[in-house]
C-alpha cells in the first residue's frame, strides 16, 4: 500500500477506493480508478503506488491472455 505523506496523516479520516487493473498477456499493466476517494492528493498518491505494482498474466489453455482485476482500497488514518 502506499506510503501516505504527512500531509494526508494530519487529519483522522476512512477512504474506499476501487482500483481495476488490466493485465496484458505480454505482462504489461493499466490501472484506473473506478471509484475514487473524495481527496484528489489521496487518489494520486494512490495510483503512484498502484503503478508500481507487478502481475503475472492469465493462463488460458497453456497460453497467457489479457484479463482484469478489481481491488478495494481502504484507508483509516485516525
């Protein structure tokens, strides 16, 4: 998860974030954000780290194959 920076640490709050990450049979990567935070410098944080994130691709019949995957972010900072 991200390393979140003093200035999202400041205040005592609870996030929910949907990621959906499309994974290429060539290993390459695309996130987006299906659901965002209400604080845009959260969102960015979080896709930072998002984009650092690594997967193997989908195996069909032996063979890799695009595919994607939805995750659920959540954050309590208090």
């Amino acid at each position: 998860m991200p390393e979140l920076p003093d200035d999202l640490r400041e205040d005592a709050y609870r996030a929910e974030a949907v990621a959906r990450f499309s994974v290429h049979a060539d290993g390459s990567t695309e996130v987006e954000l299906l659901k965002a935070t209400q604080n845009p410098r959260l969102n960015q944080v979080l896709l930072q780290a998002l984009h650092r994130w690594r997967f193997f691709p989908a195996m069909r019949d032996g063979r890799p194959v695009d595919s994607h995957l939805d995750v659920r972010v959540h954050f309590n900072v208090s």
